[in-house]
C-alpha cells in the first residue's frame, strides 16, 4: 500500500534507520518494519507525529489508503473476535470434559488425551490473541477495547506503555498462574459433583 512506501521514503530522505525513527515516534523498531511491510498501520497519534516528523500532512501520509486502513482494522477485529471465541468453546469443553471424567471415576488416560486434544486449539488461538495484540502494540485492557471497536487504540497512552513492560514474561507467569487456579477449581468442581453423585 501507498502508506508503507511513503514511510520508508520519507525515512530514507531523512537519513533514518528504523530504529532511529521508531525512537522520534515512541514506538519499537519492529512496528516501524511493521508499517513499512503492510503488516500493521500506525494509530492516530503516530500519524500525527510522522506527519510533523516528515513536514508533511496526516493527509498526504494516508491518501488513497483510508478504505484499505479501515478494511484492515475490521479484518483484524474480526480475526480476534474469532479467536476468542474458538479458544473459549474449547476452553470450557476442556474444563467440561477433565470435571466429567474425574466425577465419573474415570482412569487418567480417558480423561487427559481428550483433555489435551481440546487443550490445544485454545491454546493456540490464546497465543494467536497474544501475537495480535503485541503486533498492534495492545497491552492495556483499553486499548484492547478501542481496537475492537474501531476506535483509536492510543498506544502510546502511559497506561499502556506500563503495561508493555515485561510483557512476555508477565504473559508466562499469568499462564502458568491460570493453568493451576484451572486445576485446582477442576479438582474441586470435579469432587463436588462427585460427592453430589455419590462416587
């Protein structure tokens, strides 16, 4: 698209690498590749300040690729929405299945292989969630909000420039952290209904 030229132009003319214009513009290097190969578009706030980087208008930057920005952005909100629900179906039918096998008696193996086999596709479309938002920059529950929204996200937000710190790790050790609050409720729930079978 014209968008992703025009930047790299302009940065070129200017003498910058990518990082060097990431740094004038509060973003990472990787969104600056990001914008220059198609894969994402910068927000409001980061036209702005290419646009007065450049010397040159919010216009001139995104002429011609308006309908396309917003084509990409409902694409990308739909693909989300998607994923969140394929990770919930299988989520819950995960959980469904361990608390089911485990109140009938069932040996470990009945339970664990279609448990896993559930487990997966969540999983994946967790991580999948999780690459989108790091790709757009959405760390902070609102921006999240406005993306699927439609609205301006504003990354550049303090709330979410807090929130991208560590994030890779925060995004483990809350992983890990739901994997055995998950267990431990399983296990519960699961000896609940049991008692309640009398098993």
């Amino acid at each position: 698209m014209e968008l992703a030229r025009r930047i790299r132009e302009h940065r070129e003319r200017l003498g910058m690498s990518q990082g060097e214009l990431a740094k004038a513009v509060f973003v990472t290097r990787n969104t600056i590749s990001n914008w220059e190969t198609d894969r994402t578009y910068p927000d409001v706030q980061s036209l702005l300040l290419l646009s007065n980087l450049f010397g040159t208008s919010i216009d001139a930057l995104v002429r011609e690729d308006s309908k396309e920005m917003r084509d990409s952005l409902a694409a990308g909100v739909k693909r989300m929405n998607r994923l969140g629900v394929v990770m919930m179906v299988f989520g819950f039918a995960c959980v469904a299945w361990v608390i089911v096998g485990i109140a009938m008696g069932w040996d470990l193996a009945p339970i664990a292989a279609p448990a896993a086999a559930l487990f997966i596709p969540a999983s994946i479309a967790a991580f999948l969630i999780d690459k989108m938002r790091h790709d757009n920059q959405l760390y902070a529950y609102q921006s999240v909000e406005a993306y699927l929204a439609g609205e301006d996200p504003d990354v550049n937000n303090p709330y979410n420039r807090r929130a991208s710190e560590h994030w890779i790790a925060k995004r483990i050790a809350l992983t890990v952290l739901l994997i055995i609050a998950g267990i431990c409720c399983g296990w519960g729930a699961a000896g609940i209904i049991a008692r309640l079978l009398g098993n």
